[in-house]
DNA sequence: AAATTAAAGGATAAAATTGTCCGGTATTTA
DNA sequence: TAAATACCGGACAATTTTATCCTTTAATTT
C-alpha cells in the first residue's frame, strides 16, 4: 500500500504525536526503538517532514522532535503521505493509465473510484493528534508487542 | 497501489482474453503494442502467469499467448495479483506492522479493515472475460489513445 | 528433415527504494 | 567559552524492482 517509508513516517509522527501532547520532546533513538524502525533510515524520514513543517525538530542537548498543538490538531495522515510517497498513489490508475479519465477509462476505472475516494476521505480526515491518543489510551499499537 | 509488473500483467491479460474471446492468439510483440508495455519485461511477467496456469502459451509459428474458455470465466483479478505481487498487500498492515490484529491493532486498523475489504472484494468477484468484454465493447481502455 | 517462428530461461544492467555512515551545524549546559 | 548533545546533510552501500539481451527449446511450415 504505502512504501517502507511512508509506514516508518506515520509510525514515527504518531508516537512524537503522542509524546508532545505529552508536553515531552523526543529523540530519534527513541523514536526509533518505539516504532521498531531503522534509525538512520528513520532520521531521513524526518528531515522530509520537518522541511514539509509537518513536525518540528530542535537541535542540542535536550533537542529532539515534536509536534506543536496547531500540527497535532490539523496535519492529517494525508499530508503525511503525500510528502513522503508524493500524490501519485492517491490518484493514478490502478492498472497504470497515464491518462485514466471518463473519456478514457481503464476497465476497472468505475469500481476502483469509490473505494479510492474513501481512502483519499480517511487519510483526510484522520489527524496526528487523534491517532496519538488512540495510541496514548492503549487503543492502538505502534509495533509489536510480546 | 500495484507494482508496474502487475499492472502489465493485469493490462496484457485483458488483452489476451479479448482477442481469445474472438477465437484469436496473440504474440508478445503484439500485446506489449497493445498495452504498451516494455516488451521483454512483459515477457517475464506472462511467463509467471503461464507458469501459475492463469493462462496458456504455444510456442512456434501461430504460438502466442491465449486464454481458454475456462479461463476467461475463471481467473479473477485477484488471481492474477496474487500470482504477481503476492498477498502481501491484500493482507499486510497499512501502517506495517508484522501483526496487525484486533489483538494489537495499529491506530487506523479498523479504519482500513472495510476499505481493504472491498478492494479483495473487487478483485475477486471481476474476472478476466467479464474485463475483456468491457474492452470489446469500447468500454474500457488498455492504453491512451490520443 | 530443414528452416522459420515464437515462447522459455538465464544472465546482466539500470533505476528506485531502503538503509548506513560520518562530518558539519546549532543549541544547551557546565 | 568549551564540551557535550542531537538534528542536518551528503556520500555511499545493499536490496528490490524494472528492464534488456541472447541463447535454448518447442512447434509449425515448407
């Protein structure tokens, strides 16, 4: 569905998600081993995402990232996504139709479009913060457990 | 959403099962034309398809590629997907996680759960003739025509 | 049987994605 | 102001995906 890339980003957004309405900054090393994630690979992820100001990162001792109150409450899952996997996944052809339109449809143009839209409708409508305290209240999980 | 070799694969096995529904066989050169798709990845994939028995090659002069009444009828999209990319995406977490469950759901599980749901719904109840036809009638295309 | 045709299969190459390493820069603390 | 901390950025490496080429194999036609 999303790359490796886009899953490490929205892993790592939440749990920062979840520390900052926390009131605690966090670090990559941290981040990383919470999210079960290659750190340096992780930390690329991040640049992406502090340049897209979808989170926020401060350097130095106590440093780290964090999302403000206004990126809690407004950046979506959406966002994140098209920063990292760019918008082709969210609109392109399911069968790789350059052009893919009701002029042109590919065959499965008419049955893929609703369930596109409601995917395009969730990410949308699902932000960093919300899915931080699903997280927080133990009703979802950022990696595996034993 | 789908990989570049299964969306030839999806693309050049509607094509087949059009000209096979008109009692015709195809050639490779053929259907990388019709489809436009590179030729010799093309190739690779099919022989995948053949190997999976979703459709049936002759070799040497009249040889191509076809598709036969029962394949036309039987094979679903959902087939030729798993043949080509495996399950991985029908099943996997959207978020990664190698356990994603009620047990231990990621934060947008249940969430995804109706939308992946309807996409293996889609692909398992569409099968190749029924795709073939809506081409035959004008209904859908392999390719940008311009 | 020989020549021709077309898929099968193996080796290889290019490109994209995933992942690592390390020196540079900014910030805080002592 | 020196030292320590932690993100930034660039280069590099490994892996996977995409793509090509060429020889072999099988089948048809002459």
């Amino acid at each position: 569905m999303f790359s490796k890339a886009c899953e490490y980003g929205i892993r790592a957004a939440i749990y920062i998600g979840q520390q900052s309405a926390g009131g605690r900054r966090v670090g990559l090393k941290d981040i990383a081993a919470e999210i079960d994630s290659p750190e340096a690979f992780t930390a690329k992820i991040l640049q992406q995402l502090v340049r897209a100001q979808l989170l926020t990162s401060v350097k130095g001792p106590t440093g780290g990232f964090e999302l403000t109150p206004e990126q809690l409450r407004t950046v979506t899952l959406r966002q994140l996504v098209v920063a990292i996997d760019g918008g082709a996944m969210l609109q392109g052809c399911a069968l790789g139709l350059p052009q893919c339109s009701a002029q042109q449809p590919c065959p499965m143009h008419y049955q893929f479009l609703p369930i596109r839209d409601q995917l395009n409708e969730l990410l949308r409508t699902h932000t960093i913060g919300e899915l931080a305290s699903k997280v927080q209240e133990g009703l979802g999980f950022l990696k595996q457990f034993s």
